[in-house]
C-alpha cells in the first residue's frame, strides 16, 4: 500500500494548470449557474470565489469568532451590531473591487 505521503508527493509532482472538473447533483448545478447568471460571471467564477473564500476562512472557528463578537458588543442593540458589520464587508468588497470596477460596470 501507497503512503498518503508518498501519494501527495507524487500529485504535486505534476504541473498544475487551474483546471478542476467537479461533478455535483443537478439541482447543484442549476441553483449554481442561476446565481451566475443573476450576478453577470460564469459559474467557474462562482466556485473560484468559492474555494477562495474557503482557502480565507480555514483556519477561523466560526462558532468562537461570533461568541467573541456577541460578548464585545453586549451593550449594543443587535441591529446596530448587524449594520455596522455589513458597512465593513461593504467597504472591504468596494476596496478589493478597486475603482476601476464601477466604471467599467457602467
């Protein structure tokens, strides 16, 4: 039998060209390229972003980030809490878009 080191090592040998073939259930499929096309990308744009945000998110503890932001923001009102956290996603995605992205929409 073949270590899963050996085998890793023996996959990372190869060159990798940015393709992935994924097979999922149709109803994946179809609710993944409705949310492409209501957004104007691709579905392979879709994954991407997908996995990219998977590759961030690796190492968060979901269930510990949300108890240490309930526990800092006690004395708030909850709706308060919840538009000042979608103001900063707002303003992260806006900044990562870069300024160039609004125009070209237009």
């Amino acid at each position: 039998m073949v270590s899963w080191h050996t085998s890793w090592s023996y996959a990372m040998s190869r060159a990798f060209n940015g393709q992935i073939q994924v097979r999922v259930p149709a109803s994946v499929h179809e609710e993944v390229a409705k949310e492409a096309f209501d957004k104007g990308t691709s579905i392979s744009g879709i994954l991407a972003q997908a996995l990219i945000v998977r590759r961030a998110l690796r190492n968060v503890d979901p269930w510990k980030s949300i108890e240490e932001v309930q526990s800092a923001n006690r004395g708030l009102p909850a709706a308060e809490v919840e538009n000042t956290v979608a103001k900063a996603v707002k303003a992260v995605r806006k900044a990562r878009r870069g300024p160039d992205v609004k125009k070209a929409r237009s």
